[in-house]
C-alpha cells in the first residue's frame, strides 16, 4: 500500500539523524485514516538540538521523498531535547512541501498521550509532559477565539474545501474537549455537528467528500456552503469562547 511504503521510506531516510523516537498523531493514529485524502502528521524527536545541518539534512529527505505517492501529504515536526517540553515553542517542520516552524500545541500531545502510534523507538509517555486539562482547554479556547472566529469574517477563504471542512470539524471537536475532556476524531466530530445544530447540507457535502466522492462541486454551491457555514460557525465560536472562556 502507498502509505505503508511511504512510512517505511521515511523511517530508513530518517536513520542518519539517529531518532529518539517517531510517532504519528492524527488521523492515522486516531483510526480514521483514509488513504489519499488524510495528512500523515509525523512526530520526530532527535538526539541533539535543531542545527542548520539538522534542517539541510530534513530537507534533504523529504526532497527524496517526492517521487512517493502520498508523500505531499507527509508532514513532520522535528523535536530536539532541550526545547521538547514547550508547548509554545516553534519546531522545525516539514508540511506542504516546504521547511517552516511550527508548535507541538497541547491537542498534539494529548493525542499522543491518549493514541499516539509508535513507529520507531520510544513512546511519548517517556519523553513528553502530561498536558494538564487547563493547558489543553485554555489553548482550545485561545484557537477558537483568536484564530478560527476572525477567520470567518474573511469570508474569501471559505469557498475552499479545507477551510470548511477543518472550520467545522475543529469547533466540534474543541466543544466536545471542553464540555467532555476528551478528543474524538473527525468522523465523531461529524456525527457531533449534527447535534450541534451545524448546516445539515453541509455536514453530508463534508462527510461526502471526506468518505465517499471528492469529485469538486459548482460555483453556486460552493458560495451558498461558504455562507452557510459563516453564518453557523460566526454565533458558534462566540457561544463557545463565552461559555468556557
């Protein structure tokens, strides 16, 4: 399968730079994994500190990578020991073809905490924090708040299939963290929205696409499911950030 010649792939290019461990977070980890519409979001924490060597060589691999099929789809963030347990500090990282920083945010290592996969040495309860329940909600409310609600004022970006898809799926699952203490995945966050009162059209156009056919849908339908979702998402969040923030 691609995705496991993918991974087998990554692992052997990722030996040089001597790993502490590998694991995967998301989809792949959580079991809602589909092939060829899923991110592979990879965890890589290494022996010493990020170097300019480090980000040549991270480079380098996943440059080899390419001529894999899936492999666009392949981000990783990479973990060096002394800066490992900041949920607020920015890793190296590799996603959407390009070297970046990014943080390992509370929801990640929650994740891996609860249903990390190991791929390679040790597991995450040796190596990271435990992420308190405040740390996790506080950061859950602070994403809503301060990212996700002035997003959907730019109502440009919501004629994209991702933007609606991780715009719904990300505040059923922020609310269920809140209101429950717990992480589900995607296909849970589904089933959630439609108690959530979230645009039934659009739930089925998300849940669609996401298990059944992708084929890209018409302008008409594209702008009504952007406003839809707007006029849903825009009360929701602010209900949300009033309630637990």
């Amino acid at each position: 399968m691609p995705t496991a010649s993918l991974l087998d792939r990554f692992l052997d290019a990722l030996l040089p730079l001597r790993p502490r461990a590998v694991w995967a977070h998301g989809s792949l980890a959580g079991g809602d994994y589909q092939e060829g519409r899923s991110d592979l979001d990879m965890i890589a924490v290494l022996p010493e500190q990020v170097s300019l060597r480090t980000v040549r060589q991270v480079m380098t691999l996943h440059r080899r990578l390419r001529a894999e099929p899936l492999a666009a789809k392949l981000h990783c963030s990479y973990l060096g020991p002394a800066t490992m347990d900041d949920a607020d500090r920015s890793h190296l990282t590799w996603a959407h073809g390009r070297v970046m920083r990014r943080p390992v945010t509370p929801v990640t290592r929650r994740e891996l905490h609860d249903f990390g996969r190991v791929l390679y040495g040790e597991a995450p309860g040796g190596l990271l924090p435990p992420v308190p329940d405040r740390q996790l909600d506080a950061f859950v409310v602070r994403d809503q708040r301060d990212f996700w609600r002035p997003a959907v004022d730019k109502a440009r970006l919501w004629r994209q299939d991702a933007w609606v898809d991780l715009g719904l799926l990300t505040f059923a699952r922020a609310t269920v963290t809140l209101r429950d203490g717990r992480l589900i995945s995607k296909q849970e966050a589904l089933t959630e929205l439609a108690a959530l009162g979230a645009p039934a059209e659009v739930v089925e156009d998300v849940t669609r696409r996401r298990y059944e056919d992708p084929a890209p849908a018409g302008d008409a339908w594209l702008a009504r499911r952007a406003e839809l979702t707007r006029a849903y998402l825009a009360p929701a969040i602010d209900a949300l950030v009033a309630t637990y923030g």
